[in-house]
C-alpha cells in the first residue's frame, strides 16, 4: 500500500487543475465546432501552459514539505526521502 500525502498547497494545485481541465473541454469543443485553427493552437498552448505550472507547483511543493520533515527523522527516512527527491526532480 502507498503512503497517502497532503500537503498544504494541494487545494490550491487542484483547483488550476480543474480549471485546465475547463479549458481542455473547451479546446475540444472548438476543434467539434470546427473554429479556426489558430485560436485552437492558442487555447492548446494555454492549456499546456496551465499543466506546466501546475506540475511544477506541485513538484515543488512536495520537495519543499518533504525535505523539511525528513530533516527531523532518522537517517534511514532522511535517505528514502532523499532517494525520492532524486526521483520527483526528474518531472521538472
């Protein structure tokens, strides 16, 4: 079973989710509804752009959260913790 984890800016981070997530519907909706190409390829790049940070806030947040807890646990937590800070900086 995986560790569950919360951290404070989640809420934050699933709300630009969900608005990606609005704007992805309405990409698909213009592509259905056949609008111009360009405004399409504009609202796939905010899209993108919205994801982009969303991971990177998240990411970051964790690695921020994380490392301050692992610095009052033993050493064999502190090297799990920073194993998986190795791991997680790979999708910045």
């Amino acid at each position: 079973m995986t560790e569950k984890h919360k951290h404070a800016q989640h809420p934050e981070i699933i709300n630009r989710l969900r608005r990606a997530n609005g704007h992805l519907a309405k990409v698909i909706q213009m592509i259905e509804e056949e609008q111009p190409c360009l405004k399409v390829a504009q609202q796939l790049h905010a899209v993108s752009h919205a994801l982009e940070n969303a991971k990177r806030a998240f990411v970051q947040n964790h690695i921020e959260e994380c490392l301050d807890e692992s610095l009052f646990e033993s050493r064999e937590n502190r090297k799990k913790h920073l194993e998986e800070f190795q791991e997680i900086t790979k999708y910045l």
